[in-house]
C-alpha cells in the first residue's frame, strides 16, 4: 500500500514538475479539419515533453485580437496564426512553421476557360502581367504587392470568388490545401484550379503563447523538434486526409515553381533551418 501511495506521489509531483500548469492547457476551439490537425500537432508535441495534460478547448470562437488579449490576461494559453510582425512582437511565437511552410505554396484558381493565360508562364516577369485577388487584411498581400505583382484587394475576402468570375482580376493564389474545397463550396461559379505552377514565398503558421509562459513555450517547441527529429511530425501531418489528397489533387512535382522573397518577415525566421519547411521536389512519407 506504502509503495502504491509512493507511485502515485511520484506521478502527481511529476505532472507538476513536467508542466506546471496545473496539467491543463487552454486552447482555441476546433471546427474546421484545419483546425483539427493543428490542434492534433500540439498534441504531438506536448506528448513528447510534458505528462498527464488536459486540453481544454476555448468555449467560443474568438478573432485574432481577442486571441491575443486572452493571451495576455492569462485566460488562453496557446493559439496559432499566421506569422506577423505585430503579433510576434506582442507574443511569444513558437518559429516551427506548424505546417512546415505549405501555406507559403500556393495554387491559383482561375476563371474556367482562361488557362492558356497562364500555360506560357514560366517567371516572375511573366506572372507581373496579371492580376492577383487578394484580401485587404490577409497577411500575405504585402507579399505580392513587394514581389511586383498586381493586386487587386478586396475588404471582404469572400467577396473575391465573385470578382473573380466577372473578371475583374486574373487569378486568386490560394495554399495548397484550399481550392478544391473552396470550389466545392461554390460550385455555382465558373472557375477552375489553374494546372501548372507553383508560387512559393516563406510564410508560414506559429503556436503563440503569453511571453510570461516561457515554461509551455519551450516544452511546445522543444516537442515539436524531437517530433519532426523521430518522423512522427511528418508522419502525422502529411498522412492527414487534408494534406494527403490535396497534394495528390496539386501534383507539386510537375508544376512550375516561381520562388518570390517574403520582405515582410522577422528577421529570426527560421528559414535557415530546412527540415523546417516543405520541399515540393523531396518524397513524403509513406503511409
């Protein structure tokens, strides 16, 4: 009996020790499969640093904002967005690209019947004598805009699937994993998911914690790297349904890649560090 009350003693200081956080970790609510598989990967990671952890999720859905402010009052404890200036000088970023940089890979959608604009192009001078669709407030139209190319922005995102099929600009650069489910959904309109080239920019997705909570910043990151070290990072994200059919759908090693800078990153982005990111040309884990 002495020895049960032992182990058990053990096991409980250790869950302390291991996260000090009350074993609990806040999270944002999942609704979405993308959602899912971050909060899947967290997972992952924790699993490789920490014991005993409850993940609890958010009861609401919060903007990007009030994400940040609950981070701040201590009421979340992890979130992830995209990466941003504003927010990696407020936050404490985690700078593993959560999706190993796949958001930075981008697949046009194009109004159906306008394939042969883009069948001759090869190069970014090329590409500069058409016009991107992008969001206003989406992270990366300073990207575009800073690469040269045309944009033509709108303040609602959703309202440039319509713009897009009046003709109103050439192309929408969507990640890799978004187009055919976005056509999906908006089968009433003539577009089509353009065939042959790649852009690529590094951009990417961060866990965020308080800067206060130094502590889960470095189990999330310390985990995330012996994940991505033993495989299992890989083995999880890329044998997920979403990014497993949508790079069966992309055919990333047939298309032609156009490469553009991404000026608006933190200078300690880690795109030094290359099992951090997705290369189009390297094979994927097996399933």
């Amino acid at each position: 009996m002495k020895y049960r009350w032992f182990l058990l003693f053990a096991f409980l200081t250790f869950c302390h020790s291991a996260l000090a956080l009350n074993g609990k970790v806040i999270t944002p609510a999942v609704d979405t499969p993308k959602e899912a598989l971050i909060n899947d990967l967290l997972q992952l990671a924790l699993s490789k640093t920490t014991a005993c952890t409850i993940f609890t999720a958010y009861p609401e859905r919060l903007s990007t904002g009030r994400m940040t402010e609950q981070i701040i009052n201590g009421k979340l404890d992890v979130f992830w967005a995209g990466m941003s200036p504003s927010l990696e000088e407020t936050l404490l970023p985690i700078r593993i690209p959560i999706f190993k940089g796949l958001i930075g890979h981008r697949i046009f959608v194009i109004k159906a019947g306008d394939e042969k604009k883009f069948s001759h192009i090869t190069t970014l001078q090329q590409l500069k004598q058409l016009t991107a669709g992008q969001g206003q407030f989406w992270g990366d139209t300073a990207i575009l805009e800073n690469a040269g190319l045309p944009v033509t922005k709108a303040v609602k995102g959703d309202n440039l699937w319509s713009m897009l099929d009046e003709k109103r600009f050439d192309y929408l650069a969507l990640a890799i994993h978004e187009p055919w489910t976005e056509l999906q959904r908006r089968s009433n309109l003539s577009l089509a998911v353009e065939q042959n080239i790649l852009l690529i920019y590094p951009f990417a997705m961060y866990f965020y914690v308080s800067p206060k909570n130094t502590l889960l910043y470095e189990q999330i990151k310390t985990g995330m790297n012996i994940a991505i070290e033993d495989g299992s990072y890989d083995e999880l994200l890329f044998n997920s349904p979403m990014i497993r059919e949508a790079l069966a759908l992309a055919n990333v090693s047939t298309r032609r890649i156009i490469r553009i800078d991404n000026k608006t990153m933190h200078p300690n982005t880690p795109i030094h560090i290359k099992h951090y990111w997705f290369d189009p040309l390297a094979p994927l884990p097996s399933p």
